[in-house]
C-alpha cells in the first residue's frame, strides 16, 4: 500500500492463501468475495505517527462487476478493469493493529477504499460453474497517475484512562 497524499500507510505484504473465497457468474457481470490475512507481521510507516509494525490484520473484499472479459470460457481467467467495477458495490476493507516503534503504543486502524478510477484485476474461478470457489486473484486498485481514495481511520489505544460514572 502506497499513500500519495496526506497520512495514510505504507507497506507491503504477502498474504495467507484464501480459504474462503467465492465467485459467482451473472453474465454479463461476476461477483467475487473474499477474506485474508497476512503471512506474517507487517513492518509499517504511517505518515504523521512514525514506524512500526502492523500485528495483527484482516482483509476483506466484495466486489460487483457489471462486465468482464473470460476469452477461454468457464473456469479460465476473468479480466476486468476499474469502469467495469459497479461504483456503489465495491468494499475493500483493511482492519488491524498497528504498533508504533519509539514507544510501543497501539493503534486500531480501518481503511476503508473508496472510489476506484484506474486499475483492474484478474479472478480465476475454482471451476466452471456460475458459483464456485476462488482458485487465485489479482487486482490493482489506482495507479500513480490515479491513485483510488482511501478513508483511514485510526486511533491510540490509551491506558490509564479514566473510567466515567
């Protein structure tokens, strides 16, 4: 993840294989929805706040695509790029634990993507039927040129704070 403006993270990781993965054909569009977790802990630089690592996170995706591009037929390769994703049924969603190197403090966090301008991916379906499962994934949200917005939200997890009657 790359930020291009304002605070925001950056890092890169290796996920976890996909286990719970579907894909579902409505021609002319497809929907895929997927969770994942990262392979291990995630050195991290958020702008603002400083290094650190990302302990703990969860991917989670949903993504309606009103047209895509299977040149093999069922069961191969679905190629779609960012016009084609339905604008009101994409969610992307980071959520995690971010641990600041100088002090150990914690931070939740959520990102949340938000409208994509460029980019596109690639779905190969587990088997030819209209549902299935996920077999593999790839997909570029932004680009430099037009990078996708993103809301992060995050917050210090403070001790000592004062219970209230």
């Amino acid at each position: 993840m790359h930020t291009v403006s304002g605070q925001g993270f950056e890092f890169d990781m290796s996920m976890l294989p996909i286990k719970d993965g579907a894909v579902e054909v409505k021609s002319p569009g497809m929907h895929y929805k997927f969770t994942a977790f990262p392979s291990a802990r995630i050195p991290a630089e958020f702008k603002g706040i400083g290094t650190g690592t990302i302990t703990q996170m969860k991917a989670e995706v949903e993504v309606d695509v009103k047209r895509f591009r299977q040149p093999a037929g069922p069961g191969t390769e679905i190629r779609f790029d960012a016009a084609e994703i339905n604008a009101d049924a994409a969610y992307v969603e980071f959520t995690g634990l971010f641990i600041r190197a100088a002090d150990q403090k914690r931070f939740p966090f959520r990102v949340l993507f938000g409208s994509v301008t460029d980019g596109g991916g690639i779905v190969v379906p587990s088997s030819p039927a209209d549902a299935t499962g996920l077999l593999s994934k790839m997909v570029n949200l932004g680009s430099l040129a037009r990078p996708a917005a993103v809301t992060t939200a995050m917050y210090e997890a403070e001790d000592g704070i004062a219970e209230l009657k």
